[in-house]
C-alpha cells in the first residue's frame, strides 16, 4: 500500500485534505475544518471521558464525546454501516480508547488530529497517521540528544531526537508502540494509545557494555567469566592525550606494563605477566579480528579493549598467545540518524628536569685534573689559567638549553555514523602531529588515518567489513646512524660553541689542543643527518553470518593487513670535527612489503535447556603471512643533493630477502553453566606451523577452567549479608605454544656471494651463513590460574587472582666455532631452557553517582616473581650486552651485572697500601689514580680453583655480582573520573617498584668521550675534595 507523506509537518490537517480529494467521499464540512485550522498549533493532553450508552448509534456517540470535550468529528454518513449500534461503559477513559472499543467492528477508521476527529471507511487506500513527539531525558532530567526512536514492526519509520531531546514523527494508524533506544541507555518500549505526546525517561545500561566482554571467536557475560580477562574503561581512553593506545592503558590494568619508547611515534614495550622467554615476549594484538599491529591505531576510533591473560582465556589463540592477547574492537554505527562527532586536542612539551653539568671555568678545572693525573703528567699551565692553550674565552655553552625545544602535539580525529536496523556505518578521518622537543630534523611523527565500518542485515543473513588505512612520516634523531644523541648532548662540553661560520656546515667541531677533549657536537648531527621512515598500512576485515535458527550461526571472516614501508637514511659530506668527518656522501635505502591474510570458518550453537546452558564453537582458520625485504646503497652523490639510488656515482651495492609461512588451525571450545551457579569453559585448538620441521610443525593447546558462584547457592544466601551481589571463585589450566620465530631455522642458510681471489682469478664461491636446527620445536607456556571476584552494594568491585605461568622448551642459542664460517648471531638455536613467573594481582573500582553528578574509582597492584629453571645443557649462565647482564639458573632473566663502588680513592698512599696487600702487588689497574672509583673486593679461589666468597685482595672478575634486577616487582596503578552534567574531570598514575640499578650509566651520564668529568661534585662523588692547583679565571 502506498503511503503520502505531505511535504511539512507544520499542517497536520493536510493529510485529512490530500485523503479527501482523493477519495471523493468527506462532505465540504471537512474541507471548511481543514482551512480553518491550517496553521499549526501546540500539542494538547489527550482528553479522557465517562460515557454509558446502550444501543446507540454511531452518531449518537459522537454528539455523547462532542458534549463533555473539546473534540469534534467529521465524516460523511455515506460511510456509516446501517444498523450499527453501539453499547459502551467507560469512566475516566481516553477518547482514542473509546473509539477504538465501540467502532472494532464497524470497518471505520479514525485519525485524531489536535481538536478534531476524522472518520474514514476502512477501505480507504492510504492509511491516516497519527502525530506524535515528546522530549527523551535521562534520571538526571537531562536532555538527551541522539535517542533512536522507531515504530515498532517497522524498519523505516523514526527519527532521533535533537540536541534538546525532543522528537516528532508521524506513526502510522494501527502503529502501537515506541521503541527509545541508546548507546550506554536501557531501550525502552511505550504504548502510544492514541497519545498524541509522550515524554520518555531512559535509564542507564548496566547490562551490555558493563557486563560483557569480546572474547576470542565471541562474546560473553562478564558475570559467566571462567578465565582471567581484563576490560579496560573506553571512557578512559579518549581523556589522555596521547596517540598511541599502549600508552593509554598504562595503569589500567593489574599484571600489565607498559614501558614508553623515547621519541615521537616509537612503539611502547608490553608484558603481560612477566618475561617468559629470551626472544619475543610481545603479545598478540587482535583488530576487529584481524592479527595486526597496534601502534597506528587512532584512540578515538575504539571501542573496547579486552586483555587475554591466563591460559584458558588465550588458548583459543594457540599457538600465537604464550605472552597473552589483547583484543582490540574499534567503533561500529549504531541505529539511528546522521551522528557527527570530532575530538582533538593540541598541547605543548617540554624537557623540565635537566642534569646539572659544569660550566667552562668548572670544565677547565676539571680538565686540568684529568690531565695532572695521567701517566705521565700532561699540563704545563691549567686550563683556567689564560696562558693555557687549552683556555677558551668568552664560551659557556649550555647544551641542553640549545638542544632542548618546546615540542608540539595535536590530534584531530572527525567521526560520523547511522544507520538503521538493516544497515548501520561508521567513518572516521584522523591526523596526528607530534613534534619532537629535540632541535634539528627529528624526531616527529606524523600520522594520516582513514576508517570505514559498515553492517548490513537481510533476514537471518548478516554481512560487514572494516577497513583501516594509514600513511606513516617518522624523523628520527640522528647521531652516527643511531638515535643514540641524548647522551652527548649531556657530555657536550661548555667549552665547544654550536655554531661556527668557518666550518663547511657552519657548526662547531671540537679540538683536543683547543678543548682538551675530543667530543662531538650533537645539535649539528641532528642537522646535517637525515634519517626517516615512510609507511603505509591497510587492515581489512569482512564477514558473512548466516542464522540457521537462534541458536545456531555460522560465520565467514576474511582478513588482510599489509604494511609497505622505506627507510631512508642520507649522510652527505660534512666536518664536524675529529673523526666525525666524511668525504664522500651516502645513501642507505631500505624497503619493504609484509601482509598477512587469514581465512576463519566458526560454527556456534548457543542454546538454553531449563537450567542448563550452552555455547559450543567450531573452528578452522588458515594464515598466511609474507615478508620481502629489500637494501641498497650508493655513494658519490654531488651537490646540490638530489638523495636517490641512481644518482649514486660509486659503491652502488643491493641486496634483499623474502619470507614465507603459514599456519593452519582447528579450534573448539565449549561453555556451560548449570543452573547460573557451576561454570565450566573447555578449549583445545591444534596448530600448524611451517616455521618447524614437518615432524615438529603440528602441536595441541588445551585449557579447562571452571567457577563456582557461591551466591547463586541457597544454603550461602541466608548467610550471606543482602550487599553482597557477587561471590564467584575460579580456576583455570591451559597450555599455550609460540611459534614466533626466524623462519627456515630448522634448514641451511647458503651466501652464494662468498667469492674469494686465488691468485689474480675471482673464483665464485658460496658459504654456509646459519647452521639447521632440525630439532627446533613449539615453545610452550603451562599456565595455572585461581581467582575471586566480589560485588558489594552494587557499586564496590574486587577481585584476587594468583598465576602461575612455567615456560618450557624455550629456544637458546648455541655457540659454535667461528670456523665454522657462520657468524656469532646466527648461531642455531635448540629448545632447552625454562622459565617461571609468578604472582599476585587485586583489583578495586568503585562507582557511584548522586543526582547528575557520578563518579568511579580505580585501583590495582600486582606483583611479580621471575625465575630461571634451567639453561640446557650444563645450565651455563647467559651474559648480555657488553657482560652487563647475567642469566642464570635459580635468578631472574637479565639481571644487572657488575662491581660495587666502595667509594673513591682519596690519596696516592690508600691506593700504594692496597696493592702493597695484594698478591700480584696489584689491587686494581695500574693506572689507578686519586679521583677513580674504589671497587669492593668480595670474593676469590682456593688453590683448587673453587670461588671462595672471601676477599683474595685484587679486584679480577671473581669480584662482580648481582646489582639489581631489570624487572620489576611491584606494579601499580589507579584511574579516577568524575562528571557533572556536561563536565567532566580524570586523573590517572601508574607506577613500578623493586627494580635495580646499576653504575654502568653513571661514566655515561657523568663523563664526555675521552674520560673528561662534567657534572659538578663529580672529582669527590661526596667525599672530601682532593687538593689541586687553583689559578684565577
């Protein structure tokens, strides 16, 4: 049937008009009421009667409502039925009720318009409409703005409400009911009973997005939770000004740390749970299902964030979840009209806390001192005395205050988003800027977003997609082909002006006749060099679900993410002094394409027996990820530069490689619950991986995990006091696998570019470059979880959980003979060590709200034990970098290494009386001098060689030990948030304890390249100071 919609809302009598000239039927009378009440007018409460008439016409009836309201009807009596009668008792009772009571089986229609009732035959074609509007508020009595509301039955006819809450739409005749829905809001269903104003108050939604949480494949009630699965707050998450969405869940969540990289764009570091083997310890990030990394994710455009931590929650992810997983949904359109949304900020940075570090007169000093003490004595006049060459007038260069700037960062992100039940959208459009506080051309970070997600419903078929575009420019700080410049900013010395018009670049180099130093200038770099990175990355994601009946879905899910990316590293010719010279200019070009595809098929039943409950799901998923990679060099570049490879003259070389793999996946898992008391989640999921040998490839990853909800138990609830709303225990087992490795470890590496000369003929050649590791097998983590979650008072949350999680098979390197060809970092791997990590975690919210003010506290802190079971073979300890760090059995990963400072020599005779005790008439190097640090001797060997924990006198590597740990303790952290109508004010900290230090950072810190002091106090280091020649400045 064809529906007219007049072209305004202003002359609702203008429907009554079309409809008559239409029909041909209604009497001028009608016409005549039409025009006299063209202009529009205010709503009026729909009048209620008290009538009792006993077989009375139809007319008779009208003139019955006519008397005791305002209303008046018009119809023509061709249309009324003969021999109608009407017999009715109402008290107090709506006309429209009235009506439709006594003319249900007449065959007559009404439309009740302000004053007026229009009565048509009910063969009319076009039905009439009845006006409706109202304002939508929420408990508070504030308006609320967005408010889907939609006829019932019907797909197309609603509208939502405006900025002030209020709505108007025109409901069909025969239409019975409003629905009002809203996101963070209950829906609500009204009856509209010819009611021609209705005022809604929604309340808040405690249901959806408070009680479930996204888990792997699905969802769940986060009341029915077997497993330890963390939410973080969305609404916390766009109150930090930050760009990356690491950075904003720092605190948020007990056992989880966050460690920010340096500069602008670099990808924070995240643990789970500890460090559980040597290599990657990352977890997996999942994206609208899609494996993806995270650190271009706009903020703005999330939704949730769910984090998989023990092993029954991230079995479902096999063998690519042994460091945890994190799921990640981004926003979806919702119901409704055209939504516009845009946030941004724009903020400054500055460096605030600054090393203390001597000025020129100090330096000089201090060079004289350095000089005085070396073998042989070195200074004719010091420093500070204007004859010296090493004096330097009219020169104090604060480096940080040069190098350090205000750095700038802004995000601007618009959004808009509708829909209907049938298809709903959601586009987003971003740009981010931060730059750097370093001077020079990094670092900065730029960052240009795209977004759409869409959803389509017809009947039981359900289809969708999400697709993510980004472009990445990244500057970096530059010093040597590393953005390791901080550090010589703080040992610049004061002498060395930044600028100096007679160099080539019009920046200073430093002099040892001039300086006494050697030293580099750091702000010139960061100038002259250029070193960048440009990327671009898609994620995509579309599925298909197909509903067989309610309790059975099947679904098709294909993904693809690619990454294109170049770095871009150009050094021209340049004379900063020393050995920071180059004569010819370079240019280094990396380049790069990785992708991952995945093809997932899932069937779930999901179905209600009496007091049973359950949720079965199937699964099978193929991924497939390629990398290629791609290096070349040129040199000879002529001025003025134009940086590309074929403007090279010389030295052009190129070299690349490519990756391949795949893993191939069967998955189950099965949730039930007995009588909402007694929970029980089983998973299983058996990889394949093509990163092992095929008879290592194939591996099983199984978790059970049940819960006991204790106040759901009638012999506990007379027991229990009438606030406690929740008393859950849990208990899980899983075993996890990482199959993140080198790829083709477990075969050769062959260089077929290993030529060598034999006498004045190239013979070509080739070497082997990496040993085979057939053998090579899964890493695997068991994990073993207990947990206690309790609600009191509806507002006051808790929960306890302690965690076991054993690593086994966990990859070491062996080292092999270098004749071997191969070289030291491509050592084969086997699977022999293990590892442990255990601790405790709590965590407290609060929420509660009074009138529009609400408000929400919370907390968590965790603990942390790490241990190393066993090493391999002969369980011989692991040194790090620079022996710095030492691994061994019994004692945490990576523990910081070294001697202990006992203090600082005093005197020429302290030192003579300590190597004159010791057995090589030596206690530390010969070079010992007044000024250098004092180790402490603590341990030595029998005459069997056997470490006898007693000083032997000398200072030898018997005498390091065990400084600090590099892993925290302790971690903690809390968030609060309060709103006042529109306000709204959060605070959030974060924190760690229980890790140690270790001096090797204070030579670094505390001296410049060639040995030379530059912090104040540091010639005494809190002794008294050592006498030297003092000369006027």
């Amino acid at each position: 049937m064809k529906k007219f919609h007049p072209p305004t809302a202003d002359t609702l009598l203008y429907v009554a008009l079309a409809k008559a000239v239409r029909i041909m039927k209604l009497t001028t009378a009608l016409l005549i009421i039409g025009c006299l009440h063209v202009s529009a007018r205010g709503l009026s409460q729909e009048e209620k009667v008290t009538l009792s008439l006993k077989n009375a016409s139809i007319p008779q009836l009208f003139k019955s409502i006519e008397k005791v309201t305002e209303y008046r009807f018009a119809y023509s009596n061709d249309i009324l039925p003969r021999n109608f009668l009407v017999t009715i008792a109402v008290k107090e009772t709506p006309v429209s009720t009235v009506l439709r009571s006594a003319l249900s089986a007449s065959g007559l229609r009404f439309n009740l318009i302000d004053n007026e009732v229009i009565v048509i035959s009910k063969d009319v074609n076009t039905p009439m409409s009845i006006p409706v509007s109202g304002t939508v508020t929420n408990e508070a009595g504030a308006p609320l703005a967005g408010v889907s509301v939609m006829v019932k039955g019907s797909n197309s006819i609603g509208t939502v409400t405006n900025e002030k809450g209020f709505y108007r739409l025109e409901a069909p005749d025969g239409a019975t009911t409003l629905i009002f829905s809203s996101v963070d809001m209950q829906t609500t269903e009204v009856a509209i009973s010819g009611k021609n104003a209705i005022d809604v108050v929604l309340k808040k939604n405690i249901t959806e997005q408070e009680e479930v949480v996204v888990i792997g494949y699905g969802t769940q009630k986060k009341k029915d939770l077997t497993g330890s699965i963390s939410t973080v707050d969305p609404k916390m998450l766009n109150k930090i000004a930050t760009n990356d969405v690491l950075k904003a869940i720092q605190g948020q969540v007990a056992g989880v740390s966050v460690t920010s990289g340096g500069q602008p764009g670099a990808a924070p570091a995240i643990r789970i749970r500890g460090i559980g083997n040597f290599s990657n310890n990352s977890p997996l990030f999942i994206i609208d299902g899609v494996q993806a990394p995270v650190n271009d994710l706009v903020i703005a455009d999330v939704e949730s964030i769910q984090v998989l931590k023990d092993g029954s929650a991230a079995a479902i992810y096999g063998s690519r979840a042994a460091n945890g997983v994190i799921i990640i949904t981004t926003k979806r359109g919702k119901s409704g009209k055209f939504k516009l949304d845009y946030n941004g900020y724009y903020g400054v940075q500055n460096i605030v806390k600054r090393f203390d570090v001597t000025n020129t007169q100090q330096y000089q000093e201090l060079v004289n001192e350095a000089s005085i003490n070396a073998e042989p004595a070195q200074v004719i006049k010091p420093a500070n005395d204007p004859g010296s060459p090493l004096f330097v007038k009219n020169i104090n260069t604060d480096w940080q205050k040069e190098a350090f700037k205000t750095g700038n960062i802004q995000e601007h992100t618009v959004g808009i988003s509708g829909g209907s039940d049938a298809a709903k959208y959601y586009v987003s459009i971003n740009y981010f800027d931060h730059a750097g506080t370093v001077a020079g051309k990094g670092p900065a970070y730029k960052r240009y977003s795209f977004r759409i997600n869409t959803d389509f419903k017809e009947g039981r078929f359900k289809f969708g997609e999400s697709f993510n575009y980004a472009k990445i420019d990244q500057r970096f700080m530059t010093f040597l082909h590393t953005g390791n410049i901080l550090g010589y900013i703080v040992n610049a010395i004061p002498s060395l002006p930044v600028h100096d018009t007679a160099t080539r670049d019009g920046y200073s180099s430093s002099s040892q006749t001039i300086h006494g130093s050697y030293t580099a200038n750091p702000i010139g770099f960061n100038n002259v060099l250029d070193s960048k990175t440009e990327r671009f990355r898609f994620i995509g994601n579309a599925y298909g679900e197909y509903e067989f009946a309610k309790w059975l879905k099947y679904k098709l899910s294909l993904s693809y993410e690619r990454t294109d990316w170049r770095d871009f590293y150009f050094e021209p010719i340049h004379d900063l002094g020393w050995f920071y010279v180059n004569n010819i200019a370079k240019l280094n070009d990396w380049r790069g394409s990785g992708n991952t595809g995945t093809i997932e098929n899932t069937l779930t039943f999901d179905k209600v027996f009496g007091l049973h409950s359950l949720n079965v799901l199937a699964g099978q998923s193929v991924l497939e990820s390629n990398l290629s990679r791609s290096f070349a060099h040129a040199e000879g570049f002529n001025q003025p530069y134009f940086p590309v490879l074929s403007n090279g003259t010389s030295g052009i070389t190129a070299t690349g490689d490519e990756f391949r793999s795949r893993l191939s996946s069967y998955f189950g898992r099965v949730n039930y619950i007995y009588d909402d008391k007694y929970l029980l989640t089983a998973t299983i999921r058996r990889d394949g991986s093509s990163r092992f040998a095929p008879r290592y490839r194939w591996g099983n990853f199984p978790s059970l995990a049940v819960a006991w909800k204790l106040h759901n138990e009638h012999f506990l609830q007379t027991a229990l006091p009438s606030f406690v709303n929740q008393l859950k225990l849990r208990a899980s087992y899983g075993e996890l696998g990482n199959q993140e490795i080198r790829d083709y470890q477990y075969q050769a590496f062959i260089n077929s570019y290993a030529h060598a000369v034999f006498g004045n003929q190239l013979a070509l050649g080739a070497t082997q470059t990496l040993f085979p590791a057939p053998n090579i097998k899964w890493e695997s983590m068991i994990s073993r979880n207990i947990g206690l979650d309790v609600e009191l008072f509806k507002k006051l949350t808790f929960s306890a959980e302690y965690f076991r999680n054993t690593g086994k098979d966990i990859l070491l390197q062996v080292a092999i003979p270098g004749s071997t060809g191969v070289y030291p970092g491509e050592s084969p791997y086997i699977n022999g060590a293990s590892t442990q990590n255990s601790g405790f975690e709590f965590q407290l919210g609060y929420a509660d709200k009074k009138g529009s003010f609400n408000y929400n506290i919370n907390a968590n802190i965790s603990t942390l034990k790490n241990k190393v079971l066993s090493l391999g073979y002969g369980n011989n300890p692991i040194y790090g970098y620079g022996n710095l760090t030492k691994t061994e059995v019994g004692r945490e990963v990576g523990e910081l290494y070294g001697w202990v400072i006992d203090g600082i020599f005093q005197s020429q005779p302290e030192i003579d009386a300590l190597n004159a005790k010791s057995p090589i008439k030596r206690y530390q190097e010969e070079l010992t001098r007044p000024g250098d640090y004092r180790f402490k001797d603590i341990n030595g060997r029998d005459a069997n060689g056997k470490l006898t924990g007693s000083p032997d006198g000398k200072i030898d590597d018997d005498d390091r030990t065990y400084l600090g740990s590099a892993i925290p303790k302790l971690y903690y952290g809390f968030n609060a948030a309060a709103s006042y109508k529109q306000f709204d004010l959060s605070i959030v900290g974060q924190g760690v304890s229980g890790t140690g230090s270790s001096t090797a950072s204070v030579p670094v810190l505390k001296a410049g390249l060639a040995g030379i002091i530059t912090a104040p106090g540091c010639s005494t280091a809190g002794h008294p100071p050592i006498p030297i020649p003092m000369f006027p400045a």
